[in-house]
C-alpha cells in the first residue's frame, strides 16, 4: 500500500528544490502542485450540505469520493511506495488528511516572507514585456502594489501564509515539518537527513550536483517563466534585496515560525526563538 505524505508551505521557498531532490529516489513520486485538493474542495461544494445531490451521499460516501481522487490521480505511479503530494492549501485542510491519508507528515517549505516577496519581484521584471496573471492589471504598477496583493488573504503568499500558521498553532502540528529554504541551499545533506529521520523513512544518497525538475510549459501559460525551475546544482548564493528596505522590513516581520511557543510542529530553522521540536544546522 503507497505511503501518502505532503508538501506545503509558502511559495518561492524550495518546494519544487525539494521535490526535485525527492524524485531522484526510486521509491518516491514527487512534483509541482498537483489539483488534488481543489479538485477534493470542489467535489465536496458539489455534494455538499444544500446541494440537489447531498441526499445521495453519507460521511463515509464523501470520504472515499475524495480518496478516490488521490488513489486515481497518481494511479500511474503505482510503482512508487511514498507519493508527495504538493499544495499550498494542504495546511488549512489538516483535518481532512487525518481522516484520509492516516498516517501521513507535511513537509513545509518556509523562508523569510521578505525574500519570498523579492523573489517574486525579480521574476516579474526579469519577463518586462510577459504580464504575468499573479497581478491585475491595478496591482501591477508598483514594487508596492504588487507586494500588497501578494500578501493579501487571497494573494499568492497571504493564502499560503495563513494557511500555514492555522496548521502551525493547530491541533495536529506534530505533523509538520518546517523546513527553511536558506538552510536547504546551505546544507543540503543534512536538511536532507533530517527529513528522512522526520519522516521516518529509510536515508538515500542525493545528488545535489544534478537535480532536475523544470515545468516551462505551466510557467509560460501563466507568463511566469522559471518560476517552477531549479538551477542543477544545490547552491546558496548570497545577493542584496531589490527591495525598498522598508518593504524587507515589512515582510521580515511575518515570520511567525521564529517562536515555537504554542505549536508542536518540528523546524529545521536557523534560529527559533524557543522550544524542543527544532533542529539547527
């Protein structure tokens, strides 16, 4: 029987750095977000509570339809023992995983909201005459506009951050893993392990020399080029924010994973202000 596990957490932090490390083993499937849990959260509107189809299904009926979905999406990878199913939504659908996936752990790529936001920034003007659909047409006009809508509730990063504090402080944190982007680019092999020992899963030797994974057909129709591809080699390259310093300071501020009082999830973070379930490099 496959092992399901999950990838979430906020954008531009090494989720697909991750899955393109995960796939080199031949055990694992792991890739981009896949439509799973949209697809879920759309069925369950469908035969949901005041829907003409809500009669015709009981607990245990909408249980095995969403499983189903998982079981049929990733049907052709059957030869894998562990699927990493990757979505950022994943974290404020905790108590639906419990009831599917049992025994299952998410991983949670995290890094300085402030670089997520300048990572984002310089893939916008590295595509000058490509308008991405992240922005309106509204958002788009300044480095400050375009920040604001992505840490909006709705916005790229404000979904996503949300969603990962409501798991972080929630009542199934032991199952999270938050795994920083800066540490996984320093010190690959150990991150790695680390994983591995969260995971409880048999160690593999990764190739951080020759990681491949690239989505360019994805990233062009929505007209983000690279947004989904790693550089080969797993490498920290320091550099200055294209930032104003007061927007760094902002976003810096977002942070919240820096003070583990409340949450029982483990970190594999630089400097957590407090608590037992870290592990610092």
């Amino acid at each position: 029987m496959q092992q399901y596990h999950f990838i979430s957490g906020l954008p531009r932090s090494g989720s697909t750095l991750l899955a393109g490390l995960l796939r080199q083993n031949p055990r694992f499937h792991a890739a981009m977000s896949s439509p799973i849990a949209p697809l879920m959260g759309s069925c369950l509107e469908q035969i949901g509570a005041g829907s003409e189809f809500s009669p015709f299904f009981n607990e245990s009926k909408r249980r095995d339809l969403c499983l189903s979905l998982a079981n049929s999406y990733y049907s052709e990878h059957r030869d894998k023992d562990v699927i990493f199913d990757t979505n950022r939504i994943w974290t404020a659908r905790m108590h639906q995983l419990v009831e599917l996936f049992g025994d299952f752990k998410v991983i949670c790529c995290v890094r300085n909201p402030a670089w997520v936001m300048d990572s984002f920034e310089c893939i916008y003007r590295k595509n000058p005459f490509d308008y991405s659909r992240m922005y309106s047409p509204q958002s788009r006009q300044t480095v400050y506009t375009r920040c604001e809508s992505l840490a909006h509730h709705q916005g790229a990063l404000g979904s996503a951050w949300t969603a990962l504090k409501e798991a972080y402080y929630g009542e199934f944190s032991e199952r999270l893993l938050l795994l920083d982007y800066d540490l996984l680019t320093q010190h690959p092999a150990r991150s790695m392990e680390l994983v591995y020992q969260f995971l409880a899963l048999p160690t593999f030797n990764h190739d951080f020399n020759q990681v491949e994974y690239d989505e360019g057909e994805f990233d062009a129709n929505i007209g983000v080029k690279g947004l989904h591809t790693v550089k080969k080699q797993v490498q920290f390259t320091p550099r200055r924010s294209i930032l104003p310093p007061e927007l760094f300071k902002k976003y810096s501020e977002m942070a919240f994973w820096q003070d583990t009082t409340g949450t029982q999830a483990s970190l594999i973070c630089a400097t957590p202000s407090q608590g037992d379930n870290h592990d610092s490099i």
